[in-house]
C-alpha cells in the first residue's frame, strides 16, 4: 500500500489519463471514443513502466515523461492483451453461434446447459490464460517491450516454476483479491455522486499500480 502513496500527484496523473478513458466509455459522442481510443495506451504504458523500473531496483513511482515510448508500450500492451483474449472470444462466439444460429429452440434445456458449459469453460480458460498472461506482460518488460517475449512460453513457465507454482499461485489469489476490491469499492463509490470521479481518478489507479508493483515483485522472485 505504500508504494503508491509515496506519489499522490503521479496517481492523480494516471487517474487523470484513466478519468478521461472512463469518460470516453460513458459517453456515446464519437469524439469522446476516439479520445478514449487514442489515450488508453497511456494509462496501460505507465504501468508497464512501473514493471521495468521495478526490475531496475527502484522503489519510487517512474516520472511521467518519454511520452512516446510510454504509449507505444502501452500500445503493446494492449496489442498483447488482445492476443491473449483471443482462445477466450473464440469459445464465446462458438457458444454464442451454437444458442442463437442453431435450429433449437431459444429457450430450450439444451441451449441453458450449453449456455452455463460455455460459461464455465470460458472461465477456466480466462483463468488459465492469466496466469501466463501475467508472467508474460513481466516478461516483455524484462525484455524493454519486445512483444514476442510475451509469448516465450518456455521461458515464461520456467519463470513460474522458478517463483514455484504454490507462491505463484497464491499471488495470482491476492492478484485476484485487488481486482476484486477495487470493484467492491467503486460499486460502492458509485452510489455518491463524487465516487463517479473518485473512482477513475484515484481508486482505480491507485490498485493498478499496487498490481503492477505486485507484478515484478513475484516475477523478480524468479532467477533464470
């Protein structure tokens, strides 16, 4: 928790750049979706940077500069996060396509069961895909942004074998703790007028630097 609070300004900076993403998703003017198109990069990039200076030892918050490098990581980031998502939107659109395009009946005790088999099929993928997903964005970073170190899977196994599977496994939990915090909290912050600011100023980036820091902590654990 302190990592974070050592800087109130640069994670009001990244709530900045999040509150304007935010804003680009509630909103349905289309310049607002391509300001949230062209910013998203950013957010994603700075937190990617906490990763890589993380791994040079520094305990302080990265500055805010380098802009351009800082986009086309967070860029890559993305670029990566999509491909990883995509075995997960494969079983979704298979499913999907099997309940509405099939001569069955809607509503018929074989679309529900397919419906829940997709789903929980879909879930055990997405939880699988992350936990090399997550050792692979440490990866990239280990490797300056080099997008195909993300998908070194020998390597990134060995990673997660050298960290050991059990520690792995109960910092993919706490990983999963945050994630679920933090949207307890923004529920709960939504219900105030304020929290609809509060929450992608501050509450938001506030956990996703805790999970980058928490990221190349675990991955430094590992020594190839």
């Amino acid at each position: 928790m302190k990592y974070p609070a050592d800087d109130w300004m640069k994670v009001i900076l990244l709530g900045f750049l999040t509150l304007i993403a935010f804003i680009g998703v509630l909103t349905e003017i289309n310049l607002f979706t391509l300001l949230f198109l062209l910013m998203l990069p950013l957010p994603s990039g700075y937190l990617f940077k906490i990763i890589k200076s993380s791994f040079k030892g520094y305990d302080e918050l990265p500055d805010f500069d380098n802009w351009r490098s800082m986009y086309l990581d967070g860029f890559k980031v993305i670029l990566v996060l999509i491909i990883y998502a995509l075995p997960v939107l494969a079983v979704f659109l298979w499913f999907n396509y099997e309940i509405f395009y099939s001569s069955i009946p809607s509503f018929s005790l074989y679309t529900l069961w397919s419906w829940i088999l997709g789903s929980n099929i879909q879930i055990i993928i997405f939880l699988l895909i992350g936990l090399v997903e997550y050792v692979g964005i440490a990866n990239m970073a280990l490797y300056d942004g080099e997008i195909i170190a993300a998908f070194r899977f020998r390597e990134i196994f060995a990673r997660i074998s050298m960290i050991g599977v059990r520690k792995y496994l109960l910092s993919y939990a706490i990983i999963w703790i945050l994630a679920v915090l933090t949207a307890l909290i923004s529920l709960f912050a939504q219900s105030i007028l304020i929290g609809i600011v509060i929450i992608p100023l501050l509450i938001v980036p506030f956990f996703a630097i805790l999970n980058a820091r928490f990221c190349a902590l675990v991955f430094a654990s590992s020594e190839l």
